[in-house]
C-alpha cells in the first residue's frame, strides 16, 4: 500500500472499491504521493488530461481514499452531455413551477453530494453564464436552486476535470478566468500513455488479469513481441484504448501467451465495423422486457462495458441511457441469446433501418428534455405531433407512459421550434447541439 513516505510500489488502491491506478514510471509515481497529500484535504482539484487517461479513476481515489468517503456520496457530472438549461436544474435543484415540467422540488447534485464529492467532468465544455454560478458555490459555499430566492449552505468538494486546455479556453475568452484559477488550487497533468510508455507492460498484464477474471478466460500473458508492438503504439485513446484491444483480443484467444498477431488493434472482422453492420439504440428498461435478458440494473451496469451508450443527461443518468446494439455486442446482454425475443431482436438490428438516421447529423432529445428546452414547443402533444409530422426516428424509453427518444436531425430541427420573431436562432441553436453531439458520435462510435 503506498503511504505518504513510501511510494515506491506500482499500484494505488481505490478504497472501498476494486479499482486501481497502475504506473510505476517517475511521474506516476509522484502522482500517487500527491493524491495522498489531497485526499483528506477540501482542496478544490483540477484534473488535466487527454480523453482515456483515466481522470475519473483519479476522481475517485480522492474521494475514496479520504475522509469524506464516510461523510457523502461521489457524485459525477459530466458538463458536455447535458444541454447548459438542464445542467443549471441538475446542479442546483430547483423548485416546484420554476420552469415547464418542474413538477416537483429537486436537491440538485451539490444538495445531494453535501459533506462528498463533486466530480465535474469536462468542465471544459460548461457554458460561460453557468460558470459564473458554479464559481459562487465554489466562493461562498452556497447554491441557489433554480426559481428560489434562498440559497443554502452545502459543504462540497468540487473535483473539475478536462481534457483541454483551459488557459487557452481563457485566453480564447470561452472559459472564465477567475474560475480557472479558483479551480487549479491543486491542478493534476495526467500524462498520456505515450509519454509512459515503461508503464505498459505493466497496464497490459493487470488488464489480462482483470479480463481473466471477467471470461473465466486463462490467458498467461504476452509474448515479448507482443509487449513491444503495444510499447510502441501511439495509443491515442490512451488507457481506454489499451483495455478495449487487450479485451478484444482475448475474446480470441482465452488461453496461454497472446503473440503480436493475436493483438486485434482493429476489429476488421466482416460486418463489425458500425458504418456497414446494423445498429439499433434501444434503452435497458426496453432490453430488459426481452425473454433471456438480464436485469435492467445489470444491463446498465454492463453496457458502458459491452457497448457504445450515450446518456440523455436528465435526471438519474443511467436511467436515460441509450445503448447502440450491433451483432458483436448485443448476446452480451442476454442469460440466453436462442430465444426467440432475442433472435427477434438481431433481426431487427439487422434490418439496418437506424444505419439510414446515421448517415446525416442526429441527436437524441428526451420527451423532457425537449419540454425543457428554451428553443422548442413547451408542449408534449405538441411535441409528439411534430415527431409524427418530420417522421423522425422516434425509440421508447420504457420509463413511464410519455418516455420517448426523438432522434432529430438538422432537417427535422425545425419542426419542433415555435412560430415566432426568435425562430431562427432557436432553430441554428438545436442544430448546433445536433452538429455538436454527432461530432461525438462518429469519433467515439463510428470512428470517423
């Protein structure tokens, strides 16, 4: 175990939970010592770094490994899913009759994480009028929900992570100033894997070891060729990247060393690739209805996992969770994938009908989330009319009898903008969201 004197051993252990940090070269090893300093302080922590290098996973060890483990919840928000008129409701709470839909009072997640942790992931991404909120909690220690004229005392520490550079993003006039520097209180550089490349050998064997336990696969380790093929890798996908090529390789090869022609850098078996096989979204609620399916708890457990998924962003995130079935990954879901609801399911992925939305900019919008939204009709019916009139692809959440997925597309945008002096910028406003989301999309998903 690492101390604050001794740090000299290649892992640091997660409290409380099965996760680890693996490195052993200089820099990782510093890191470790510092994130030790900072656990049992409230220091305000920016977390720096390339997408896969694992900020999250740092989030956690300093949540975890110190006091407030025992005192709050850990609590993560990612700031570039979620539309910025949602994000405020979601951070802060708000009150019953604040806005259309606010049904009921909401704690928000400083509320709920008091006396916890607060991890704001790609902060980077927050729009500029709630930054100046977010660095009022961060001052005085208070939130005021949304529709309130009271604000409330919360005692949180905020965990802000990026993968861009955020004096830049000042400099650029895109990120404020103040905040940055009331942030980077104690800023972490999380390197990439290319800069650490003696680390994976390491990260390589203690991936093996975790995909053993995972397939009650029996795979020994790696030939010396091998580990010097994934040395030298540039690995822009970093530690991520490492984990989905040594797992896919191993789906191969269950047993004994893995040799350099065993290393699947690319899944170029026919048909896998998602630009020519069938994809079809569906949401755990509705996979878990299907005959041989695990439970939906399960399901959204295993699906970050198993499959590319995306989060709606409104209320409890996994519950809004959209999952990209193909037929590499969709068995992953199934006790049993010979029934006849699962056999129903391929085919339908294989009907290729949902390849046709992919091939232009799309967004999913929640019922809510649209009701929500500043640029678009504040009426469900009237919501759903237009969905009938544009012909989008429309997918059910299974959420309650009003739980759809709208898939619109910069055509379809306007459809659901009202009629008045604002329309066009409301109408560029959703199509920029759709350009926005679908630039994700085909970097993460169709690899583009």
């Amino acid at each position: 175990m690492i101390t604050l004197d001794n740090y000299i051993e290649p892992e640091y252990r997660i409290r409380g939970t099965e996760k680890t940090i693996v490195g052993r070269t200089t820099g990782m090893l510093q890191l470790f010592h510092y994130l030790n300093r900072l656990a049992n302080l409230p220091t305000t922590v920016l977390l720096q770094g390339e997408t896969g290098t694992g900020k999250e996973l740092f989030a956690r060890a300093l949540h975890y490994n110190g006091t407030r483990s025992t005192t709050g919840p850990f609590v993560v928000v990612n700031c570039a899913q979620i539309p910025s008129e949602l994000l405020e409701s979601i951070l802060f709470g708000h009150v019953k009759g604040a806005f259309t839909g606010a049904i009921k009072d909401a704690r928000g997640v400083f509320r709920t994480a008091d006396r916890g942790t607060v991890l704001l992931d790609e902060i980077g991404d927050m729009s500029f009028p709630l930054q100046a909120k977010i660095l009022r909690t961060l001052q005085e220690g208070e939130v005021q929900p949304v529709g309130a004229a009271r604000v409330e005392k919360v005692d949180v520490r905020v965990v802000a992570a990026t993968n861009k550079d955020l004096r830049k993003e000042v400099e650029a006039g895109r990120f404020r100033e103040d905040l940055y520097y009331r942030l980077s209180v104690a800023p972490i550089q999380i390197p990439p894997l290319r800069e650490r490349r003696e680390d994976i050998p390491l990260l390589a064997e203690y991936i093996m070891n975790r995909v053993n336990l995972k397939y009650a696969a029996a795979a020994t380790g790696f030939s010396r060729q091998a580990l010097e093929a994934l040395s030298q890798r540039e690995w822009h996908g970093n530690i991520r990247e490492l984990e989905n090529v040594i797992e896919r390789s191993l789906i191969f090869r269950r047993e004994g060393k893995l040799t350099e022609d065993e290393l699947l850098f690319d899944f170029d078996l026919p048909g896998s690739s998602p630009q020519d096989a069938g994809v079809l979204p569906i949401s755990p609620m509705m996979l878990k209805r299907k005959e041989g399916s695990f439970h939906d708890h399960f399901i959204r457990k295993r699906a970050p996992e198993k499959a590319y998924t995306e989060l709606l962003g409104l209320g409890d995130q996994r519950r809004n969770m959209i999952i990209y079935l193909t037929p590499d990954n969709w068995s992953f879901f199934f006790k049993d994938p010979q029934t006849e609801d699962a056999q129903a399911l391929l085919r339908e992925i294989e009907k290729r009908e949902f390849n046709k939305v992919m091939e232009t900019p799309f967004r999913f919008y929640s019922g809510s989330e649209l009701l929500a939204h500043e640029a678009t009709y504040a009426s469900y019916r009237r919501l759903m009319e237009a969905a009938k009139e544009a012909q989008v692809y429309d997918l059910i959440l299974g959420l309650g009898a009003t739980s759809h997925a709208l898939a619109l597309t910069e055509a379809t945008a306007p459809y659901f903008v009202p009629y008045g002096q604002d329309q066009d910028r409301s109408v560029e406003q959703l199509r920029t969201e759709i350009r926005t989301s679908y630039q994700r999309f085909k970097r993460e998903f169709l690899r583009k």
